[in-house]
C-alpha cells in the first residue's frame, strides 16, 4: 500500500496539471466574486489511481438554515496537498444524483496549497440554498471531492452537535463552496 501511495507520489510530481474546468454540474457560475476553475491536482494520488476513504468529511450548520462548516480530514496515511474548492455532488431519496448546481465563491480568497498530514483538516464555508419551490431537490446524501481523490460521503452535523440522520427533509436548490483553508479561523461561512 505505501509503495503505492509513494509511486502515485513520484508520477504527479513528474507532471504538471491544469486547473481549469466550468462549473459543475454543466452550470455557468456566476462572474461575480466567483470562480469556475476546479482544485489543482493532490501529489497522494492522481485522478486515475485515487485513493479509497482518503477523506472524512463533515459539514457543521451554523445557526441560519443551509450554512455550514465543511472540515475535511486526511485519514490516509499519506500526506495529501491540495489548492481550490472542494467538488460538492448530491443524490436524491432514490440514490440518483441530483442535478444541484454548485457555485465556487473566492471567499475568503484564493485557496493556497494545502499540506494535509495524516489527520490533519481543511476547512470550507458552503451555503445550500433550502427551500421548498419547484427547482429544489430533497437529498439523501452529500459527497465531497477532494482532487485526486475518491469522493466521501459528508456527514451532517446540527447546531446541537449530533448528526443528522434524515435529510430527506432538506430541499436544495443550489449551493455555494467557498476555497479550502488550512485552519477553520477566517473561514467564512456565507450570509
């Protein structure tokens, strides 16, 4: 496994990786205090050869419906480095993905590189938009998406501190990511 981890190493840093995509979801984002280009690639690992539960991720509301803290935690046992916005994808209550469009916002600016050791966390701000109008989705479930890895499922967090077992109830229009920071200080989560 190591020398895996360590030859996936080696072959990312030997080659350079663009950064730019459009929005996802095959939405245009806005051109306002927002971007459309995804995360530079991870050195642990390259697109191809991702690694399995590399990432645990919880998203943590804040006090005002849909605003969270998304923390992202290096549980591999290899240094993983990053820079952007994290890759956020919904399924509905059938487990199909559900076509919500997700901005990546400059806040609270540019994302620098990021160097997660094992167990360490990165911190986004993100915004759902929860309503209950025509264009909203009832999720079931949440990835994140951190480059070169595989994506891992997000677990809920309330305002008491406990999971959220049901999302059923959450009705999501859109939603907004803001870059990956290195400590929660300074994160903004949006208003």
């Amino acid at each position: 496994m190591r020398l895996t981890i360590l030859a996936a190493v080696l072959a990312v840093g030997a080659t350079a990786c663009g950064t730019s995509n459009s929005a996802p979801q095959g939405q245009a984002a806005s051109t306002t205090g927002s971007a459309t280009s995804t995360p530079a690639s991870s050195t642990a690992a390259s697109a191809s050869d991702k690694q399995q539960a590399a990432v645990k991720a919880e998203l943590t509301m804040q006090g005002k419906p849909g605003l969270g803290l998304l923390a992202t935690t290096n549980q591999s046992g290899a240094p993983i480095t990053f820079q952007g916005w994290p890759k956020l994808t919904f399924t509905n209550p059938a487990n199909e993905p559900a076509n919500i469009p997700v901005e990546q916002k400059l806040v609270p600016g540019e994302g620098p590189s990021i160097t997660l050791q094992p167990g360490q966390t990165a911190f986004a701000g993100v915004q759902l938009d929860v309503d209950d109008d025509t264009n909203s989705f009832a999720i079931n479930e949440m990835t994140v998406e951190l480059p070169g890895l595989t994506p891992a499922k997000v677990t809920f967090i309330g305002t008491d501190g406990q999971p959220i077992a049901d999302l059923t109830k959450l009705k999501v229009s859109e939603a907004k990511v803001g870059t990956m920071q290195p400590a929660a200080q300074g994160v903004t989560v949006f208003d």
